[in-house]
C-alpha cells in the first residue's frame, strides 16, 4: 500500500512539473499545504491578468520562460499564504465580526458600489456563494494580520542604522556624473552638403552674436530633439570626447570649436551639470535609505517566519521545486 502511494505521488510529481514545462494547465496538483490542495487552475486564476501583460511585452522562448517563472512565483506565494493560515488555526485566533464585516463591506462598495444584491449576482456567475466569500475574505485578513504580527510589527530603523548605512555603502549610494545637453548637428551628407562650411560659419557666428542655442538648433540641427531646441535631456552615458568638450565649461556655455564625429560636426551647450559622486545626507535621502533597510529586514523577518511554518506544517510540492 506504501509502495503505490508512493507510485501515485511521483506520478502525480510529474504531471505537475510538465504542467509548467509546457505552460498548459488542468487539474494537476501543483502542491498540498496540510489538507489544502492547489491545483494549476488555481494558479492560473491568479495568474491571468499578469499573463496578458507579459504577452503584451515579450513573445516566443522569453514569454514563456517569464510565464513559468510569474506562476512558479504565485505557486509559492499561494503555498505561504496556506502555511500562515495553518499557524493562524495553530494559534486559535479569530477575526473580530466586527472587522470582517467592515472589509466585506469596503470590498462590496468597491466592486458595486455597495449594491449587495448586484454583488451577490456577481458571486453566483463566477460559481461562489456569500459564504465561499466571506470564508475566503476572513482567510485573507488572518493571514494579513498575523503577517503584520510576525513581520512588520515594532520594526523600526533607527538613525544609527542608516547613518551607518550610509558611511559603509558608499558605492551604492554613489551616482554617475550627469550633463544636459543641448546639441546642434550638421551631418556633412545632410540637406547641407553642397555648402557645409558656409552653414558651419554661418552658426558659429549666430553664437559669437548671442542667437539663442535653441532658435539656432531648431533652425539648423539634423539631430534628434531639434523641434525642442536641441535638448538631449539628461545623460550619464556619453562619449568621452564630449565629455572633455564640456568638462571645463559653466552652465549656458557652447563649445567654442565644434566637435566632430565621424559624418557629423556637434555643437554643444552645457546646460546643466551634476557631479555625481555619493550625496549629501539630505533628510530625503535619510528616508529612501530607511524605506530600504525596512525592506531588508521585513524580508529577514519573513523568510525566517516562513522557515519555521516549512518545519512546523507538512507541504507537499509536485512542481519539481521541493
């Protein structure tokens, strides 16, 4: 008898493991939590929104590689979800009536403007009762508030903490220099090329009289952003040569000679420079740097709280990922 239930569950293993493999779905087993089961329906009922944005983004070998890892994503989060209930169970907690009722009523409100009667309408089409309802809803605000019990309640990062954040990870707070540019090309195989030189002149001259860059760019430039007056938006990424172009100019300043690559000649204006570096420690950074290591140690709470429940619960996975 021990013999072919065993047999049973490795074939059932392997029905689930094709199940992702191929991206279909059915009735296969994808995991037992206690005595609850989750199918790959039940994974693709929570999948299909994001299916259809990922559809809309990748195709072909990526899409489906991003499919199975999004399901395999839910799978665990649907199979954490069961193990924080089991310990809710464990724990002989209840949700206040009180409370329940208010969420019912907030999700009702939500979805049909508080008409219980349409909502109701709603439940039976998609094969649920008011009961299956509420039964779900109480399951989702006992794991919601147990999580908040064991992960995020009491947790606080003191000034200390990101002080010394701050002080020992200067590379990752550290950004690149930024310049914004403002640029004129002429390519010298463009609508200029019977008088390129003439045209070159007749630019460097509108600067040496003060014409503004931007009427300059927009009467003149070849280059992309020309209907914005030449505006090439910020940029950490560009060649070194403009780089040593710009790098001793001031704000507003043109390049006093264009530089030229290849089929093209560039006039440059400086019109924003940040130096880039690790920043100061403004009370805005304070906070980002305190939101991150809230994050890290949410995180640490909950992969240690899920480690437990893995020890305490029994749970099954047939996905191949046990």
């Amino acid at each position: 008898m021990i013999k072919k239930s065993a047999c049973i569950f490795v074939v059932l293993c392997c029905l689930a493991v094709q199940t992702f493999a191929q991206g279909s779905f059915g009735d296969a087993l994808l995991a037992i939590v206690g005595d609850e089961v989750i199918t790959a329906l039940d994974v693709q009922m929570r999948s299909a929104s994001g299916e259809k944005r990922l559809q809309q983004q990748f195709a072909g070998d990526e899409l489906r590689k991003r499919i199975i890892a999004l399901r395999k994503q839910i799978l665990d989060d649907m199979i954490d979800r069961e193990l924080v209930y089991l310990d809710f169970e464990r724990l002989e907690a209840k949700i206040p009536q009180s409370f329940l009722q208010s969420r019912i009523d907030e999700i009702v409100k939500d979805t049909t403007g508080g008409n219980l009667k349409q909502f109701e309408e709603r439940l039976f089409a998609e094969g649920l009762s008011m009961k299956d309802f509420k039964e779900k809803v109480t399951k989702d605000l006992a794991v919601e508030l147990l999580l908040r019990e064991r992960v995020t309640k009491g947790l606080q990062i003191s000034d200390l903490h990101v002080d010394n954040y701050y002080r020992e990870n200067p590379a990752e707070l550290s950004t690149p220099a930024r310049y914004r540019l403002g640029v004129i090309q002429l390519k010298k195989d463009g609508r200029y090329i019977n008088r390129f030189d003439e045209v070159c002149k007749e630019v460097v001259d509108k600067i040496a009289q003060g014409t503004p860059f931007a009427e300059l760019a927009k009467e003149y430039s070849d280059g992309a952003n020309a209907a914005d007056g030449g505006d090439q938006g910020w940029l950490s990424d560009i060649n070194q040569r403009l780089v040593d172009a710009v790098s001793n100019m001031t704000k507003g300043q043109v390049t006093p000679t264009p530089v030229e690559f290849e089929r093209s000649v560039y006039f440059v204006q400086l019109l924003d420079y940040e130096k880039g570096g690790v920043p100061e420690l403004t009370p805005e950074l304070r906070e980002d740097i305190r939101k991150t290591l809230q994050k890290v140690e949410e995180k640490r709470r909950y992969d240690n709280y899920m480690r437990d429940l893995r020890m305490r619960f029994p749970v099954r996975r047939m996905d191949g990922n046990d």
